[in-house]
C-alpha cells in the first residue's frame, strides 16, 4: 500500500506546472540551439556573395577601434600636459627658475606609473625630469616654445612612448613662454619582452584584445614625418593613420587583412560560444527532471544504472559542443600541458580532466547516499536473499575493491606521466594554475575513490552480518 501512494505522489510529481513547464523550457532551448545551428550555417554558406559589403564595413570598424584606443592614450596624456602646464605654481617657480620649489609641486602631483614629464626653461635647459629621461628633439622644443602643443610617437630603446609637447605661459605676466612641459606614455613594449615580463600591457595589446589579432605599431620619423614601413607588411596588412594633437599623421598601426576564413571561424566561434552556454543550461533542467523521473523506479540499482548513463550522455553532449572549453577562453583546455586519448576526448586536456572529475563526483555523491540511506546497491529492501547469494555479492565487492583500487592508481599515474607540469617546484610557493587545477583534480578523484572504497566496506560488513547473525555486529553495524 505503502509503494502504491509513492508510486502515485511520484507520477504527481511528473505532471504538476512546474515539471511541465521545465519541459517546455529544456524543448525550447533545443529549438533554439538548431535555429542558431541553421541560421549561422547560411550566414557562413553567404559570406562569399556579400563579401565585398563585409571587408569594407570591418576594415572601417578595425581603423576605427584602432582609432578610438589611440585617441584615448593621447587625451590621458594632453589632458595631464594641460593639467601640469596650467598650474600657476609651476608657472610662477619655472618663471623665477626656484627649482626646489618646482620639485615640490610636481612631485605633490598624482601622476600614473607609466607617465614620465621633463620641463625646460626658455633657453630650453632642462630643469626637471621625473622618470626616464625621454632625449626629446631640439627642433621639437622649439616649435613647442613658439606655442605650438604637438604630440609624437618615439620608439626609446624596448619601449615605445606618446610624448605630448606643451608651451608654459606664465599667466601673470601676459601669457610669456617661459618653458616647455614634455609629457610622455609608455604606450607599447616589444614583442618578445612583452611575453615575458609585460603581459597584457600597452596599446597594441588594448587591440589585440578587442580584435583576436597580432598588431603593429610604427612611430614615424619626429622631425620628418616619414614613415618606413616593408611593401611586403602593406600587402599583407591593413595600415591605419595615428593623428597628432596638431593633426599630423605621427605613425600606423598594422594590422592583419581581413578574409573570408577568418570571418567564417569567428562566426563559427561565436555560435559555438552562444549554443554552449545553451546547453549548459539545458543540461542543469534536464538534471533536475532526471531527478523526477527516477522517483518511479523503486529499484535503487536501476535509478543508478539511469543516472550513470545519463551522466555519461550529458558529458559526451557537452564534449560534442565544446563545452566549457569554448565558453573560458583558458590555457587549461589547451592539451599542452596534459593530454590523453582516454575516453574519446573527456580527459584531453586538465580543464576537460577537471570537469569529468566532477561529474564522477556527483556520480559518485548519488550512489552513495543511496548506500548511505540504508539502501543497498541490489534491489533488496528486505533481507530475504539466499546465503549463496549474499556471499556470491561479497566476494564480488571484495574482488572490485582490488580493482577500483588499481584503477585508482592508474588515473594518478596517468596525471602525473602524461603532463609536463613540475610537481616538485619549491621556487614557488603560490603553484601556477595549472598546477593547482591537477592538485585539485587529483583532490577530487582521491575522495571520489574514498566514498566508494567506504560503500563498498559497509556494503560488505552488512552482507557479512546478515549472513553469520552475529548479534554483536548487527548491534554495532551503524557505527561500523
């Protein structure tokens, strides 16, 4: 009677609103995700007909991103220049030449790290600098000291500068020029000392970011203005201007040309991003109704049977999406670090070794609070099964707790033999992330194994009491 009211409640269950409204959800994000499918497969298949539309309005969007990240670097630096000439203080010290007086309010000033200033008297002497010294041209100082403000690009040794040159006018004493402020930004750093000691730094990194590309940027001559760039980099690049204070072109940013696989991939990448973050929640609905649905099996052993293979399904779906490694863009889903052909692919990297590892776990965490409920592994609710039988079960928990033991060491040495990770560098103290990502892997698999090593323990030991009616075990079988 009291199976036909579970039994009953559980159906119930299936057929409230809510149940029949996450269905309805879980189907909708699947005719979502084909829709998506169908429509960025004739975005793709379309491309080669609208071509020429495409390239001229992303080539314009490029030059103008490019545009827009160097505008913002010049007018942090004009306004700083504009902030530090203009101060009377420093006007009325540079005008009486107090130098002690003029390095006190400089140095009272709030200046970002990566700005560097020099300041000139008339005679165009340098009476202050504050960081690197920057060699500004003469040619320059001088237009700068007739009152004209321009702004350069310099290549000084690894480091690439935006030096802005502003006239000071002493305003008490109408408006006479009596020095020259060179204001200056670390905008870029090169190549191969970017990698090592600057990473994501500089303004060919902003776009580097903002456009999934490689830039270049080259300063033009000072005094000149020209601009010696290889013909081979303008065939194979687009070059966009960089425009001075004063309306001068003072360098180009060099940036990939722009074709048709590149534009089919990004597309491709963009609905692969959106259709992952679809599943990943079509996968946390259909969790919740699987859970529903195993309600009407009475049977322990087939609710686990069910779940493992539809933990096992949902895995492989979100393998075939590309979930969660198109979702975090993370070296960790890289296989340079670890790889392995285990699986068809659910190990190939740590990311992917990470996520399996916790679907094991929940696997794991449901089988074992079935055991842990008293419940045991065979459909057996009652203690009527044959001693033959019960000792049969024994020895094969027994026999798989040597196997599980052995597979467990496998996976650990697998970890460790297929992953070029230093396990043993006491250099850092804090480990780097991706040798933490396989401790805590490790971490999880370790406790995974535990919970099923003791369910298989307390498996046995209940087996072992039913079977030999030892009243002192039976009485200590739940602290056991």
């Amino acid at each position: 009677m009291k199976k036909v009211i579970q039994d009953k409640i559980s159906v119930s269950q299936l057929t409230n609103r809510r149940f029949k409204s996450l269905v309805l959800i879980a189907f909708l994000i699947l005719v979502w995700v084909g829709l998506i499918k169908l429509i960025s497969g004739y975005i793709v298949s379309s491309v080669d007909d609208n071509w020429d539309e495409i390239l001229i309005e992303k080539t314009t969007s490029q030059g103008e991103l490019c545009t827009s990240l160097f505008n913002k670097y010049q007018n942090e630096v004009s306004e700083y220049s504009d902030k530090i000439s203009g101060d009377d203080q420093i006007q009325k010290n540079l005008y009486r030449s107090d130098l002690k007086k003029l390095y006190d309010t400089i140095f009272k000033m709030i200046l970002p790290s990566s700005f560097e200033l020099e300041i000139y008297n008339k005679r165009l002497e340098l009476q202050l600098f504050k960081g690197k010294q920057l060699g500004p041209d003469y040619v320059l100082l001088q237009k700068a000291l007739a009152g004209n403000k321009l702004s350069v690009i310099k290549d000084i040794g690894f480091y690439t500068y935006l030096l802005v040159y502003s006239p000071i006018n002493y305003t008490e004493n109408n408006n006479e020029t009596v020095g020259v402020l060179l204001t200056a930004e670390l905008i870029d750093i090169k190549y191969h000392i970017t990698n090592k000691f600057f990473q994501d730094f500089g303004f060919s990194n902003d776009i580097k970011n903002a456009m999934k590309v490689n830039v270049e940027l080259i300063a033009a001559n000072s005094i000149s203005g020209d601009i010696q760039i290889d013909s081979v980099k303008l065939v194979e690049n687009n070059a966009v201007d960089l425009i001075s204070v004063d309306g001068k072109v003072i360098g180009k940013v060099l940036f990939p040309n722009y074709d048709t696989s590149v534009h089919r991939r990004n597309i491709s990448s963009l609905s692969t991003e959106i259709i992952s973050v679809l599943i990943f929640a079509f996968s946390v609905i259909l969790t919740f109704l699987v859970f529903k649905t195993l309600n009407l099996f009475s049977s322990k052993v087939v609710r686990i049977i069910l779940f493992g293979i539809f933990l096992v399904l949902i895995r492989y779906l979100w393998l075939q999406f590309n979930l969660p490694s198109k979702t975090f863009d993370s070296e960790l889903f890289s296989p340079s670090f670890y790889a392995s052909a285990f699986g068809y692919g659910i190990v190939k990297s740590i990311g992917e070794l990470f996520v399996t590892s916790v679907f094991f776990l929940v696997y794991v965490f449901y089988v074992a609070k079935q055991s842990f409920l008293g419940i045991k592994l065979l459909d057996s609710e009652k203690n009527e099964t044959k001693s033959y039988l019960k000792i049969i079960y024994s020895l094969v928990l027994t026999f798989l707790f040597f196997v599980i033991m052995n597979i467990f060491g496998t996976i650990i040495k697998s970890i460790i033999f297929d992953s070029n990770i230093k396990f043993l560098d006491k250099a850092k103290i804090i480990p780097s992330l991706d040798l933490f990502s396989v401790q805590l892997v490790i971490l999880i698999i370790t406790f995974v194994f535990f919970v099923i090593y003791i369910s298989i323990v307390l498996n046995v030991i209940t087996q072992t009491v039913f079977l030999f009616k030892k009243k002192i075990l039976k009485k200590f079988n739940v602290i056991i």
